[in-house]
C-alpha cells in the first residue's frame, strides 16, 4: 500500500506561519531533557514515544508541525508518520529543527 509522505515545511514557510499568526500545534519530537534546554516558541514537548499517550488531548483537525534536533534527526519524520497513522489529518514537518532555527539566529525559548 502506498504511504503518503507528510508536507515538509521549509525555514520561510515556517517563519511565515508565526508572523501570520497561524494557528497551528508545533510539536517537539525530542528527549524532554533537550526540548528544556531549548526549543522553538509556543513548541509542545511531546517526545516521540510519548506521543499515542498524548494523541487523544490534540485536536485531530488542527495543523501540526513537528520538529527534532535538525536535519540529521529522524524523530520529527517518526512523530509525523505516527500523527498520520493516529488519524490526525494536517501534519507537516519542520526538518531543519532547532539546528536550522538557531542558526538563522531565531530566538529560542527554554524552560
């Protein structure tokens, strides 16, 4: 059976969602220990083994981004594949990650 790929956001479509003031869930894929240490604004931790215990407090019908460490790091391909297989219908996915963001001297927010 064919499996359909999740769209992938580039750096300035991502950057364009946040000065839009879209609504969408952005959703960080990593260790909760990395996602403390810093993460892109407004991002939920949800670690990639976590995400069936939280799938049923999203909202099936919003848009998700999900984002990991960068463009080497598989987790937010994996959280996006899992998001599609749990029914959520809009997931995209940020691979450039933090390492893109922060390199283009995006701020960053801890916890």
């Amino acid at each position: 059976m064919y499996e359909q790929k999740q769209r992938i956001l580039t750096f300035d479509e991502l950057l364009g969602m946040y000065q839009n003031n879209e609504k969408f869930i952005l959703l960080d894929a990593r260790s909760r220990e990395d996602y403390d240490k810093g993460h892109l604004p407004g991002a939920l931790s949800i670690p990639l083994e976590d995400i069936k215990d939280f799938a049923d407090r999203l909202d099936k019908g919003e848009k998700i981004v999900t984002y990991c460490g960068g463009f080497q790091c598989p987790l937010s391909t994996e959280a996006a594949k899992e998001l599609k297989k749990l029914g959520f219908q809009y997931v995209c996915e940020y691979k450039g990650g933090m390492q893109e963001w922060a390199e283009k001297g995006y701020p960053i927010e801890t916890s």
